[in-house]
C-alpha cells in the first residue's frame, strides 16, 4: 500500500495530531526503505524527524518545482548516514523524487544512493556528505557565500539576496576536527545566518558518547562565539519551532540548537541503542514498531494521505515565496540595470567577456621568477577583470602570493566595537574578496567546496603542497561532486630547501593524480603558471595548482602558438633534423632540465626532443592523434624527471624508459643543493638518456651525483640510483 487516508490505515482521525501524524510518516518511510534495502541507518531519521518535520514544514524556505532557485535556504545533511530523512523529505515535499526511487534505496542506478551525493540527479541534495563534519563545515562556506553576494549586491530596499543555511549535524559530526576549525572561523566570522540543529542522541556506531564524547559542547561553541540553544525533548514541536525562531532572531552569531534526541525513536527494542544505527531494524522489530505507534503493520511505505496532504503544501509556499523574490528581482533589475546584468551572469556561471585579456606575459632571458609569485600576478590580473574571483589562504598569504591587492579583507561589519587593528575589513566588511581562514587547511578546503555550491562565486584556497594532506578529504569531496574550486599550493618540492623534509612534498603530487575527476597542474615557469590560472577559471570541475617557491628560468618554445598549458603536454624544444633519438619529458621546475640536458646531449651527437608536461589529465583529455605527435610510440627511449614521487611516470616514459624522481623524505640545506645532492640535475638527465641509447659520457656520469634519487626503469633496461 502507498496511500492511504488515516482511517484507511487503521488509524482513526482523531489518534493522532497532524504533526503527530506527519512525523510518524517520516520516520516509518525512512524506516520501510532501509529494511527493503536491508541496508542503511534507520536510527537517525527516526530520532531527528521531529527537527527536520519542523524546519521543512515551518521555516525551510525552497521551492520543490525550481530545486535551484538562487534565493532558496540551503539544507545540509551533514549527518548524512542518515540520507533516507532527507530522500523521504524530499519526496513528501513534492521534489521530483518519486516513491519508485525510495524503494530502490541504495540499489544500483537510483537516484537514493547510500549517502547524499551531489550532481547525482538528486533534486536537492546541496552537497554530497557522510564523511562526518565534511557538511558542517561546507556550510560554513555556503553562509560566506550568500553574505558576501548580499554584500555585494543587496540595496536599501532590494534584497535579492537573503537566505539562510541549516544544516543537521550529529555527534560524530561535533567530534570530527574538521568541525572544531570551522565552527571558530564561522564564529569569528559572525556567520549569523547560519543555523546547525544538533542531534544529540549520545550514541554514536559503537556504542554511548559516554566513552569518548562527555565535553561541555554547549560551552564549547558559546567561547567560539556561537548563540546555543537547549532543546531538552526533541519530540517537543513548539519548543523546537522557538528554538529556530530564536536562532533566526540572531543577526552576529551562527546558532548550534542543541536537540536532545532518541536514536531509533519508537523502536521497542532497539531505541536508544547503538543497535538502531547502521543496521535495519529487522522486519520483527519493524513490525512491532509500528504496532507501538499505532501503524499499519503489514503495508510497508504507508503515506496516509492527510500528511502528503500537508506536506505537499510545500509546493505552493515554494511557488509564492520565489514568485514574491522575482518580482523583486525585476524591481532590482529596474533600478539597478548594471549591477542586475552582473548578477544574472555571475549567477548563470558566465565570465565576462575579455576575461583573460591583459595577462601577464614573460620572454625568455627575464629575471627568473618563482611561479608562485608569477600565478600570484595572473590571480590578480583575472581577478580586476572577474568580480567574482574570492578567497585566501590557511594564513599564508604572504608565502603563497595569493593575496588580491586592493580588494579588501572579508570580515564581519563591525558590531559595537572598533575593527582590527590595521584590518581592511572596517571599510569592505563582508563585500572583500580576501578571505582569512587562519591556520585551519582541512576547513579551508571544505568551505571553498561550500562556496562553490552555493553558485555564484570562484573561490580558492591556498596553502603549501605539503600540507594538502590536511585538506585531502575536502578535495576528494569536491572533485566527487565536480565543483568550480580551486585549490592553489605553493612550495611544490625538496627544492623548499632549509625547512626539511616535514615541509618538502615527496609523495602529494600522485596522491592528488590519483583522485579522479581532478586536475593537477604544475606549471614550468611564469608563462605556464598563468596559463594555469586561465584554464583553472575556464574549467568547470575543481583544479590543484602546484606551484615553486624558487625562482624558475622562463622558458623559450618551440612554437609560441603551441597551446601549452591548456593540452596538458607540449614540445618545448623541438629535435634537430628530424626524428628523435630521445625524449625528455619535464614537469614544472625540473622542465629546464630537459632543455639544458637537450643542448647537452646534442654538442654529443644525440637528438632530443623537450617535452613539458605540466597536467596529466588535461593531456590524457587529448586525442590520441595530438598526443602521438609529442610522444610517438615509436620513440620508445624516453627521460622523465619530476622532483616527486616516481609513481605513475612510467605511463610516459614508456617500456624502455627510465623515471627520474624521489622516494625518500628530503633535507634540510639550501634548495639548489638538496636538489643537485638528490640528482636533479642537467648531467643526471644527460647521464640517463645516454645510458638509454647504450652510450656513456663520462663526465656526465661522474657530475650526475644524486646517489638517493630514484631511478625506476619501466622496462627490460636496468635502472640504477
């Protein structure tokens, strides 16, 4: 049976309130859809469906026909292990998300997958979350972003922008570090539009919270500068509907509601219990939770009509409320025609025309310059001509060059007291575009995928290689759900030189390769590193820049036509008088190598041919005609040197190539030397392709050094370090 009236079901019209009634539909869809799949969390959405019923049904501002309404509040399952709340949300509300794919809950090819994932044709799911305090903090970003276009935009009597951000967090959410760095942020930060409800059911998959979570968490968030609120029953309607409307009042504070819940709520057995977590509840005890609640036992997703009734209304509050914000956008667009044009744009995704014009060039034979510093100026060159380029750094700007000059500093408004000393932000509040994460990278790297959900904004992150361990799970997450980041890291090798091996990335670079669905790009010198830039911004899926502290030499081209950056490989310098003995394959600072190593090996009668390759997956994205033409599998005998880990280069260097890179940790010494003592050098390169064609050159081989760097054969021919 699907629907049915109360009576109908057994159930006599007056047996129940309508909330009552609307709740217990919640929950035993919910409950129905994890026992068909015999897998999933049930004990979630049975306990917060009471908090949710009433953010949905009360306040919850969204409209099920236009799920990306831009005005629309933003709704986050942080907590998302328990994803059937919000599939069975979804339905009851009137998405398009028919009670066919709730009964296909985690089964391949629907659209109710285990967790909610975004882009996943999922009407909306905002973001994809499960691993926990991932949403928490992603909602940190969504509430900058909606601040910082209200800012931008916002007239007096025009507010086009003006929503809130909730999200439903748990206690494993609370426990995870993650949320710790992004709840001060959103606290400094004065996020007052953001809303968390805390389930707080003191059990988590294991066990009570008693064993390892027994903090003042109420206390916590207050010295971060939260409003919290207690909500002792979370079964009690009215007190969580004050609870929202007082957490709504609060204009400078971001809210924590603190929900006392009951795992598995009406569960006889297993109520309470770290049982009604992650398993279904059995088809024995499903039946006698719905005899408790007074449910039809043998009908599994019984809708009584009167609560899809009261649900549906959704879709006419929805209607109304984006009707009523788009006569105000036409009122805006009237008496703001430039600044309505920019928002009808940004909001569409589109980048001005001209965007890229004005960029920095370089010519070969200019002072070197690290590529840092080089994308550092391309950032800014873009960002003069695209309004809506935000972001910063994990308190780095100075060393990562990702500051955008005469942009002003994100920061609250000033309430009742003087700005910071010294902060731009007195002047810019929430319209600057320098974003201070402070030393928090992990919740960095989780806001800018917020923001970049939230539309509207390209934002970016940035901090040194290294430290992309911090941050990697937010990566991974952006580049599951595709969004428009961009992830900016400096002090990209051993060449960081005098601060060691606990700040010189070895194996970063093919731990970000290996996630799909990102791009890696490390530029080769001044012109690559803008170029990097141009195709971050034009992409519409995150992008990781891997960027020099030292200065590099600008490179000359072959053709200064070749696309270069955009096609992720290219021939730098071409080999004399045709078909080449070798091929030196670069990647950003050791690229020069390759050219020197090139002059070398041809005052000894030996053709090569320099390749740059600063991006894999945009060079495997290429036709295969483009990429036989810089690597020809006819030339099998290839060098590839990168001052990171050897894995994965042997995809390049061929059978009969050799993979110049490192697989140990590096020193403390001055750059160049750790590097020429690690064998990134021009006679190592030499010594290499040489030794390829069966030929010596031994002064080449006595100069190589580099005894610690990793030489990795791909084929038959013996590697050696």
């Amino acid at each position: 049976m699907e629907r049915t009236s109360a009576r109908e079901g057994g159930l006599a019209a007056g047996d129940k309130s309508l909330d009552e009634l609307c709740i217990d539909t919640l929950r035993m869809l919910s409950a129905d859809a994890v026992q068909e799949a015999n897998s999933g969390h049930p004990g979630l959405p049975m306990g917060a469906a009471t908090m949710a019923y009433v953010l949905w049904t009360r306040f919850l501002r969204y409209n099920p026909r236009d799920p990306l309404w831009p005005d629309r509040d933003r709704f986050v399952l942080s907590a998302g292990h328990g994803s059937m709340l919000l599939y069975s949300l979804l339905h009851l509300t009137g998405y398009d998300l028919g009670l066919d794919e709730i009964k296909r809950f985690r089964r391949w090819g629907s659209r109710t997958p285990g967790h909610p994932e975004r882009g996943h044709h999922t009407p909306g799911v905002e973001l994809s979350t499960g691993p926990l305090g991932q949403g928490f903090a992603n909602g940190v970003g969504l509430a900058i972003a909606e601040s910082w276009l209200a800012a931008r935009f916002n007239r007096p009597g025009h507010a086009i922008v003006d929503h809130h951000t909730y999200a439903l967090v748990s206690d494993g959410d609370l426990m995870e570090g993650i949320s710790h760095e992004a709840a001060s942020l959103a606290g400094h930060l004065r996020l007052g539009k953001l809303i968390y409800l805390y389930d707080q059911n003191h059990v988590t998959l294991a066990g009570a919270t008693e064993l390892s979570f027994t903090e003042d968490v109420a206390g916590r968030f207050d010295a971060y500068g939260w409003h919290t609120r207690h909500v002792p029953d979370g079964d009690d309607v009215e007190d969580v509907t004050r609870a929202i409307e007082e957490a709504r009042g609060e204009r400078d504070r971001p809210s924590l509601l603190l929900v006392r819940t009951r795992i598995g709520r009406g569960s006889p057995n297993k109520q309470g219990t770290f049982g009604a977590h992650g398993t279904p509840l059995g088809e024995d005890e499903l039946r006698a939770t719905k005899r408790a609640i007074g449910w039809p036992t043998m009908d599994r997703f019984h809708l009584p009509e009167e609560a899809v009734r009261h649900f549906r209304e959704a879709l006419g509050r929805g209607a109304g409320a984006q009707g009523e914000w788009s006569r105000s956008l036409e009122a805006y667009m009237a008496s703001y025609p430039e600044e309505g044009a920019e928002w009808r744009r940004i909001m569409g995704g589109e980048l001005p025309e001209g965007w890229a014009d004005g960029m920095p060039t370089w010519k070969p034979g200019d002072k070197p310059i690290a590529t840092r510093v080089a994308a550092g100026q391309a950032l800014n060159a873009l960002a003069a001509r695209i309004p809506n380029i935000i972001g910063g750094s994990a308190d780095l700007n100075p060393s990562t060059s990702t500051a955008l000059k005469g942009q002003g500093d994100y920061q609250p408004p000033d309430v009742g007291g003087p700005a910071t000393a010294g902060s731009v932000g007195a002047a810019w509040g929430r319209s600057g575009r320098n974003l201070h994460f402070g030393v928090r990278e992990h919740a960095m790297g989780a806001a800018v995928n917020g923001m970049a959900a939230h539309g509207g904004i390209i934002p970016y992150g940035a901090t040194f290689l290294v430290f992309s361990d911090y941050m990697k799970p937010s990566i991974r997450l952006g580049a599951l759900m595709g969004l428009h980041a961009i992830y900016v890291f400096t002090h990209d090798s051993i060449a960081v030189g005098e601060d060691g091996p606990t700040h010189e990335p070895v194996e970063q670079l093919i731990g970000l390769r290996a996630i799909p669905g990102l791009t890696v790009i490390r530029p080769a010198d001044a012109n690559e590193a803008a170029e990097a830039w141009v195709v971050a911004v034009e992409r519409d899926s995150p992008t990781a820049l891997a960027l020099s502290r030292q200065n590099l030499p600008i490179l000359e081209r072959a053709d200064a036509r070749e696309p270069g950056v955009h096609r992720g490989a290219y021939i730098l310098a071409e080999a004399a008088g045709g078909r080449p003995d070798v091929i030196l394959i670069g990647s950003g600072s050791e690229t020069s190598l390759c050219l020197k190593a090139r002059e070398r090996l041809a005052a000894l009668g030996v053709v090569a041919r320099a390749v740059s390759m600063p991006s894999w997956e945009l060079f495997d994205a290429q036709e295969a005609a483009y990429r036989d033409r810089v690597l020809p599998p006819a030339v099998r005998r290839r060098v590839t040197i990168e001052a990171g880990s050897p894995l994965g280069w042997d995809r390049y260097a061929g059978s009969e190539g050799v993979v110049i890179g490192i697989d140990r940790f590096g020193a403390s010494a001055p750059g160049e030397e750790v590097m020429k003592q690690f064998g990134f050098t021009v006679e190592r390169v030499t010594a290499e392709a040489l030794r390829l064609l069966g030929r010596h050159d031994d002064a080449a081989r006595e100069e190589a050094g580099g005894e610690e760097t990793a030489v990795a054969p791909t084929g038959p021919r013996e590697g050696h370090s």
